[in-house]
C-alpha cells in the first residue's frame, strides 16, 4: 500500500499537464525574449509553438463539445502546427533563416487534406489516426533532416534532439502502419500501456524545451565572447585579443612559415571628421574593416590597432603573396564610399608591412609591429595611398606605389 495515495493518471489528467507545462514555458520563451533581443526571433517562435501544443491539449479535452469533425481536425491541426514551429525555431537558434523549415507546412497541409478527405468519406477511426501519426512521423523526420547541421557540432543538447526526434518519428510511423485501437481511450493496463503516444508526446515536447534552452544559453555565452573578443564599431579583433591571438599563432608556427605583418592607416581621416563629421568618420572606418575582412582569408588575423589604423598577421606570405595583398587593398578603395546623401566619399590607405620566415623562436610581436609601422610612415612621407614594405631589420625600406 503506498504511503500516499494519488489519483491515477487518466489521458485528461496527462493532458491537463502537459497543456499547463506548455503554457508557463511558453509564457517564459516570450518574457525572456523581450531581455535577450539577439534571440528575440527564436524565443518568440518558441513561445508560439508551446502555445500551440497548449491548444492541442485543450482541444483534445473539448473533443466530446466539438461538432462532427472539428473533433479530429482541431487538435491534429495544432499538434501538427506545434512541431512545424518548433522546427522554425530551432533553424532560427542556429543563426540562420528559418525559410528551409518553413517547408514543414506543406508536410501539415498534405496531412490536414488527407484527413479531411478520410473525414469526408467517413474512414474509420483506425485510418483517420494512421494518417495522423504518418503526418506527424513524416514532419519530425523532416526536422531531424533540417537539424543535421546543428547535430554536427557534437554538442550534447545537440544530439540529444536529435536523437529525439528519429526516435518519436520511428513511434509515430510505426503506430501508423501498425493501425492501431484508439490511442486516447483509456483502459486497464496502465498509463504506458493504454497511452503510450500521449506518453511520448508529453516526454518529446518536455525534452525539447529543455535542450532548446541548453542549446540557447550555448549560443548566448558564444555571442558573449564574440563581443568581448571583437571591436563593437568594425567587427574585427580589439588590439589586446589580436595580440593575444597572433602572439598564439606565431608560438605554434613551424620553422621556415612564412608570415606579413601589416600596419594599414586611413588617409587624412581628420580631414574626413572636421569635414563630414564623426558619424560619417564611423561609416568610414567601419567601410574600410569590411574592405579588409573581405580580402583576407580565414585563417589570417585583421584587427583594429586604434583610431583608424588597422593591424593584420597573414599567415603563408612570403613578399610576392604580400605585394598582391597590398596592391588588391589599394586597388578597392579606388572605390569611393557611397553615403545615404547620394555623394560619393574618397578614401585611401597607407600601408607598411614586413616579411619574416620563423626561425627557431618567434620574434617578439611588437618588434613585427614597429617594423611595419615605421615602414606606414615611410608610405606617409612619400605621398599616402601606396605601400611600403620593411625590407629588413636595419635595412631601410621597399617602396611598392
């Protein structure tokens, strides 16, 4: 005898929890989007889908009070909305367009026709919830085929869902084909016995609140990192994380690597600020970052060094890899900048750089640094807008128009 008696828990029980759970989640996603406006657009779809499960659930409870066949098709219609949500919402946690998983509604389209047909032609109960579950199975096999990239990353909440949602897809398929009684009607055997589907449902829709916000707060703390690690105005590294990092990349080079390091400086951008203002100043620098991090390649390090100079490691450059790097720089500010006026702004570069190959240690990073800053000067004196490469230590320098 149990020392403490409960009620048994009956399908309007289960579904009672399941829409009350659905609910207050669904109540925090939209609270807490309005705090995190980076992921506003995924919490928001979130809080959607649980309130369409939050309708499912209610809906089931009102079948007896609903006419004829709005006692099938509401529920089923929610259920099928609710995953098709969901699945927009994990496309949009992932950072990019949630149009793929927009596809999922021609998978609940196809399945609310055929229902309706199989309604109208009066099917048996069996076949109306064997095209269900087949709707349903087909839609979550969907997900776990849009959910693939996610999975990649072998992370835990990862793989967890998608584990989840090929093993509720295999469910619900199977119970399709298997054409079974009535799933929602209870009977003696027990709650995983007589409502195994309502079971999985509740387990899947649980599960996946949880990984989703698993998989929420990974991303927050990565966005976190990115700003602390980037400069808010240009996007590339601030100067103390692009020290670090190249300082990283030299310890670990092998000897005879060949490396550029470059100093790039805005011309007469004090010309630009008295003349346009800050703001337009802004538009500037942050035109002139994306000219950079547009020309170099993924495994090099662009960083703002200050003001409106710019510092970069490019990794296997010897001086022929570094003059056509330079000459490419100069060639696209040949492109004036276009601002929203309709006039059209002149900018150029100045830019010094030098070559070493790695010996047996790397060479201290602010001795690089100054090399190619003292060959920026020499770019200066000789006129702005052209190259100068630092030849070597002690050496003079190249010019390179």
């Amino acid at each position: 005898m149990p020392l403490l008696p409960a009620p048994p828990l009956t399908p309007s029980a289960l579904f009672v929890f399941l829409g009350l759970f659905a609910l207050l989640t669904a109540t925090f996603s939209w609270s807490a989007a309005h705090g995190m406006p980076g992921f506003r657009r995924p919490l928001r779809l979130w809080a959607l889908a649980l309130l369409c499960v939050a309708t499912a659930a209610a809906a089931f409870l009102a079948r007896p009070l609903l006419p004829g066949a709005l006692a099938y098709i509401v529920p089923n219609l929610f259920v099928l909305s609710a995953v098709a949500v969901m699945g927009m919402s994990f496309a949009a946690l992932d950072g990019g367009s949630p149009r793929r998983a927009r596809w999922n509604w021609a998978l609940v389209a196809l399945t609310m026709a055929a229902l309706l047909l199989a309604q109208a032609g009066r099917a048996s109960y069996p076949l109306l919830a064997a095209i269900a579950s087949l709707g349903l199975g087909l839609l979550l096999l969907h997900g776990a085929w849009l959910f693939l990239p996610q999975w990649r990353q072998r992370a835990a909440p990862e793989a967890w869902v998608l584990g989840l949602l090929l093993a509720v897809a295999a469910s619900f398929v199977l119970r399709a084909l298997s054409s079974a009684s009535d799933i929602w009607r209870p009977d003696d055997q027990g709650v995983l016995a007589g409502h195994p589907m309502l079971v999985v449902g509740l387990v899947f829709v649980a599960s996946c609140s949880l990984a989703f916000f698993s998989m929420l707060h990974e991303r927050q703390r990565v966005a976190l990192q990115h700003s602390y690690q980037r400069d808010s105005l240009t996007g590339l590294y601030a100067r103390g994380v692009f020290f670090e990092k190249a300082q990283a990349v030299l310890q670990m080079a092998n000897v005879g690597d060949a490396f550029a390091v470059v100093m790039l400086d805005l011309d007469h951008f004090k010309r630009i600020n008295d003349t346009h203002g800050h703001l337009v100043g802004d538009k500037v620098i942050a035109h002139a970052a994306r000219l950079l991090s547009g020309s170099v390649r993924l495994h090099d390090l662009a960083g703002r060094y200050g003001g409106e100079e710019f510092c970069l490691l490019l990794h296997d450059c010897d001086s022929e890899r570094a003059h056509r790097f330079v000459q490419r720089v100069l060639h696209r500010t040949e492109q004036p900048l276009s601002l929203r006026d309709g006039r059209s702004l002149p900018f150029s570069f100045s830019v010094g750089f030098t070559i070493f190959r790695m010996e047996d240690r790397a060479p201290p990073l602010e001795q690089l640094l100054d090399r190619a800053d003292q060959a920026l000067l020499q770019a200066k004196a000789q006129g702005r807008n052209r190259a100068v490469q630092a030849c070597s230590e002690g050496a003079g320098h190249c010019a390179l128009s």
